[in-house]
C-alpha cells in the first residue's frame, strides 16, 4: 500500500506538471533524437549490396567517412547545397516583400474583416498540396493563359527583335521559386501577424505627433519591434524551403537539382543509404546548428539587457 499512496502524493504535489512539461521532450527524444541517430550511424555504415543495403564491421569498417568526404569533393553535392541555399533564400526574401506588408494590413483593418482575411491566408491548406503544385505546373504551361498574358506584357514592353512566342517557365529555378514564395507565404504571414498584433499602437501615433514622417515611423518603431516575426516568418520558410523535394521534382531542373532531390535519388535509385544519410545529416547541421546559436546569443542578450 505504500507505494500506491506515495504515488498519490506525488501526483498531488507535481505529478501532473512534470507529466505536461516532460511529454514535449518524450516527443522530441522519440520522433527526432532517436531517428537523427540512427541517420548519422548509416551515414558512417558502408554500403553493400545486401538488404539492407549497408554494413558495420566484418570485412567493412565500423565507422566510413566516404560519404562525408565526396560531400567536400564532388560538386554535385556542392552544386545542388547551393542551388538549394539560392532558392530558399530568394523565396524567402520574397515572402518577406509580400508578407510583411499583408500582415500588417491584418493588424489594421477591424475585427471582423481581419478574421476574414485571416481565414483566406490559411485557405490553401484546405486543398492538396499535389494538388496545388499541379495547378502551378498547368498555369505555367507554354499554352496556359497565364503563360500568355506574360508573354504578351513581355513583347508588349521589349523591342520586336526580342520578341517570344511563349516564356518558358516549367522545369526553371524561377518555376521552383515561385511555387515556393505561394506555398510558404502564409508561414510569413501568420508569424508577421502575430508579432506586429502585439505591437502598441499609442508609440506609431506618439511618433506622428512628433513630426515623423510615416516613411520614419515605419522604419524606427514598427519595423524593429517586428524583428522577431520576421526572424521566426523567415525560419519558417528558409528550412523546409531548403529541403524541399515535391516542387523540385515536379517543376524544376533535372540538371540542377535541389539537395532533396539528391537525397532522394541517392536513397531511392541509387540504393546509396550510408551517402543520402551523409547528405541528410549534412543539410540538417546546415540548417540546425545556425539557428541555435542565434537562439544562444539572442538569450545572452536578452539577460544582459535584464540585468
């Protein structure tokens, strides 16, 4: 009976505080510590043409660095990092130009239209992804009305000799990019959304009466109070930009693809698990290891700041 009954007073005193706090670092240890692990031990495995198609020890090696090194040597893996670091972050940027002043315009209108307009940037995830790319793909066709009406603006604004009959678009890193910026879009507003609602509106209209330009009210009181929404908006949008595999397979180039196309290919058609493993745990520290020492200096900052 005593262990029932201390069991009890532990559920009455902390019991289910420590159950809450502790399930998101279970999640965490569980559905991504674990499975990162078993990702870095294949990538120093050595592939074989067995099932699975990677070994440790025996006639192999216990720990392979190969894969590793022809990230440093071979420039398809160089090349595509880069192709992927270009596209994430023009997108991005291009999030940031059409988000910002959207979500601004939300903390602006009333109520009730802010929360129509609210429900029509999270309106596209009632739909299909697939099925939205495909949309792009048949907009950006070379007998689309879309291509069309881009293509008659185009002749319309260049000499004659420059003229086209069509602009190719599909299979472009511009096609890439811009079925990107309509996918994350809303992963720029709603974090832009909510750090400028918490924004107070009395030090815009202190500023006004001082004589500010609204130009200078933007850029001294707004624009450095949104900070975080956009540092948060632009995370949101570079990571999975970055590792992106349906838009670059479906309107992008074969011959310069994006690092989640490689490891796809590498995990898939080449059956090379130690090298896709080395890739994902390379793109993975690229995209991580930032990220968090920004999150340890923005904290420094923050306690000096407090102190």
């Amino acid at each position: 009976m005593a262990n029932p009954s201390r069991l009890s007073r532990w559920f009455d005193r902390r019991g289910w505080s420590d159950i809450i706090i502790g399930a998101p670092y279970v999640w965490l240890v569980v559905l991504f510590l674990l499975p990162f692990l078993i990702v870095v031990a294949i990538s120093v495995a050595t592939k074989t043409p067995t099932a699975p198609p990677f070994s440790f020890g025996g006639e192999h090696p216990l720990v392979n660095l190969q894969g590793y090194q022809r990230l440093l040597h071979d420039t398809l893996y160089l090349r595509a990092f880069l192709t992927s670091l270009v596209n994430a972050g023009v997108a991005m940027v291009l999030c940031l130009l059409l988000g910002y002043p959207m979500a601004l315009a939300l903390t602006r209108v009333s109520r009730s239209w802010r929360n129509i307009l609210l429900m029509l940037v999270i309106l596209p995830f009632w739909t299909s992804f697939l099925l939205r790319v495909y949309a792009w793909m048949g907009l950006m066709g070379k007998n689309s009305w879309f291509n069309t009406l881009l293509t008659d603006a185009w002749n319309w604004v260049v000499p004659v000799d420059w003229a086209v009959k069509s602009i190719p678009m599909m299979h472009t890193n511009f096609a890439v990019v811009l079925v990107m910026v309509y996918t994350y879009l809303p992963f720029m507003i709603l974090p832009l959304y909510a750090s400028l609602e918490r924004l107070d509106p009395t030090l815009d209209e202190a500023a006004l009466d001082l004589g500010s330009r609204p130009s200078r009210v933007f850029l001294d009181v707004t624009l450095p109070q949104s900070v975080p929404g956009i540092i948060a908006g632009g995370l949101l949008v570079f990571i999975p930009a970055a590792g992106e595999l349906v838009i670059p397979s479906l309107v992008g180039n074969a011959a310069s693809p994006m690092i989640g196309r490689v490891i796809s290919d590498e995990f898939s058609s080449a059956r090379d698990w130690p090298m896709a493993s080395s890739v994902a745990v390379a793109l993975l520290l690229l995209m991580v290891v930032p990220m968090m020492l920004y999150s340890h200096y923005q904290a420094k900052a923050e306690g000096e700041a407090g102190k």
